[in-house]
C-alpha cells in the first residue's frame, strides 16, 4: 500500500526569506515559500525599515499561516490575512 492509497501525504515545508527590493527608509520585505514551489505561498504587501524587523515579522505571519490553527485561506494558493506587525504569542 503507498501514500496514494491511504490518503498520507508528507508534511509541507516552507521557508521564509527577506530580500532588500526598495530603497531606503523602507526597504525591506519577506516572502514565504514552499519547498519546490516557483512561487512564493504569501508575500508581505509592505516594507519594512530593517532586515530583522522584515524577519520577525515573515517569522511570524509563518507561525501564523501554518501553526495548529492556520489562518483561513481565501481560495487558491494565496491567502487574505493582516501583517500590521508581529504577532503576538
């Protein structure tokens, strides 16, 4: 019996990067992506004005997006959810 049969599949994984795509104050975002995916699963709609805040907050809306609860998706691969900051444990 393989993984099709009884309906198993294995766990997704993502990973969050943040790249410097605009100039300053602000020029820091986050995008999360799934192992051997092309494109990203979410993508921050805004700047951030360091590279670790960009990364909390990526870190973050990770946790949020794929913890115990996940956020509901919205149809297709991406996803309606608020990053107004970190979000809090």
């Amino acid at each position: 019996m393989n993984g099709q049969q009884t309906g198993w599949r294995p766990p997704r994984r993502f990973s969050v990067t943040v790249q410097r795509l605009a100039r300053p104050p602000m020029p820091w975002t986050w995008t999360i992506h799934e192992d051997d995916a092309t494109e990203p699963y979410h993508r921050s709609s805004r700047f951030y004005g360091s590279a670790e805040e960009a990364w909390a907050v990526g870190r973050a809306m990770l946790t949020r997006l794929t913890g115990p609860n996940p956020v509901t998706r919205t149809g297709g691969t991406r996803c309606e959810v608020s990053e107004g900051g970190p979000i809090p444990n």
